[in-house]
C-alpha cells in the first residue's frame, strides 16, 4: 500500500466515523422520557404549565388548589411600622432608666418619678403607637417578615402596653 492511497483511507474512514458518530448523537439526545432511563418517575401530560394546564406533575396547575384563598396583606410587615416601634421603644426604654434613677436616689415616690411614669403610660397608650403595635400583630402574635429581634421588640412592646 503507498503512502497516498493509505492517507486517502484514512480520511474516509475518519469521514465515515464522524458520521456514524454524529447521527448516533442526533438520536441518543432525541430520546423520550421513558427510555432515558427515568422510567415512570417523570409524569408529562403535555400543554403549557404556566396556563394552568400539563406539563410536569407538580407543576403550573398540577397540584392547584381548588379553594380560594383570601389575601391577607396584613399579615406582613411594614418597614415603616418596624422603625416607628423601634423608635419609641428606644425613647420608652430611655424613661425606663431615667425612672429608675430616680427611685433609687429618693426613697419614695416622688414627683419626677410621677411624670416620667405618666410620659411612659402615654407614650406606650399613644393611638399612633397602638395603631403601629395592631399592624404588627395578627391575633396576638407577630405578623410575617419580622426579624427574631424585631419580634422580641413587638412582644416587649405589648407587654409594656398591657403594663399600662
């Protein structure tokens, strides 16, 4: 065999090779569910999922609730009701030892010690921080969206309200 004629075999072997290559490719990835070796885990049931209608089990309106539902947007937080709270709980908490100063410098109850506690039931019964405490919980507990210390700051706020 010469060295041109092998050269030439070569290349339409390769040539040949590429091809059955190539259209075993085009085969194996147009390959069903069935026999891509998931067997009967994957449910399609065809359409489009986001009309509510086919695609895979457990999607677009697979699983889709038939009760309705009620939007209850009061069951988030508000940042703005999150601020104001921490605010006054800062300016409460700032009477709180201001009162406590007090009473430990003076045996008894003294005037002072009267208007800080009055300033304090005030500021804590006040319909702006009541209406901000109300948005804040949804029957007694501390709606969504809440940090653990924004939480705790909803829970120490209406225990100092209920103080009062």
């Amino acid at each position: 065999m010469s060295a041109p004629l092998c050269t030439k075999l070569m290349h339409g072997l390769v040539r040949v090779t590429c091809k059955r290559v190539t259209a075993r490719a085009a085969t194996s990835t147009s390959r069903t569910f069935s026999s891509s070796g998931y067997g009967e885990s994957i449910t399609y049931s065809g359409g489009q999922a986001s009309e509510g209608q086919g695609g895979f089990y457990g999607s677009g309106g697979a699983r889709v609730s038939k009760i309705e539902t009620e939007h209850k947007p009061e069951m988030v937080a508000l940042a703005a009701d999150v601020e104001n709270l921490t605010l006054v709980m800062q300016e409460m908490y700032k009477l709180e030892e201001m009162l406590e100063e007090e009473k430990e410098g003076n045996s008894g109850v003294t005037g002072k010690s009267l208007e800080i506690s009055s300033k304090i039931k005030k500021i804590m019964t006040s319909s702006d921080v009541m209406d901000c405490l109300n948005r804040l919980e949804v029957e007694g507990e501390p709606v969504w969206g809440l940090s653990s210390e924004e939480r705790d700051l909803v829970h120490a706020a209406r225990q100092k309200v209920n103080e009062c």
